[in-house]
C-alpha cells in the first residue's frame, strides 16, 4: 500500500461514512495535523489557512464548515476508524 500524502487538497466536506474511504486514506496526515492543532486548543482560522489551505478571510462560512467536517472526520478515525487501519480495511486507492 502505498504512504498517503503529506498535503492533499480537501474536499469541502469529509466523509460521514460508517466505513474508511479512500479520502480517509488520502487525509490521513490531515486528520493528524487537525487532531494535534485541536489537543494544542490553535484557533480555527488559523487552521483552516494552515492545514485546510482556505482563505479565511474571504471565504469564512467554507473554512468553517471544511474545518467542522474534517475535524469531525478526524476524531471519528481517531475513535472508530482507526480500527479498520488495524485489520487492514482500506478500500483500493485509484
């Protein structure tokens, strides 16, 4: 299986899937960087320009929402998802 990358581009929303996807793989060092930026309590905005790549200041209501979801996806993997990495239950990357 090949690494995923160290900085896609996200979608403006994440997935809602009960199950991984192959975003979820793609993103995988997005969640991180999102769950780390949460625990050290860094402001939104400043993620979202940071991690996300959104222009805060002239689009406030799509860096919001790109941040909720993918941060919800985030400590959704770190909660359940992360048990489907562990038996291998990635589906097939394109």
């Amino acid at each position: 299986m090949q690494k995923p990358p160290l900085d896609p581009d996200v979608a403006d929303t994440a997935p809602v899937d009960s199950m991984l996807t192959p975003y979820d793989y793609k993103h995988l060092v997005t969640y991180w960087r999102l769950l780390d930026a949460d625990a050290e309590g860094a402001d939104w905005r400043e993620v979202a320009k940071i991690v996300l790549h959104i222009d805060v200041d002239n689009e406030p209501q799509r860096a919001r929402r790109t941040f909720d979801s993918h941060l919800a996806r985030a400590k959704w993997m770190s909660e359940h998802g992360y048990r489907h990495l562990l038996r291998g239950g990635f589906p097939a990357l394109n």
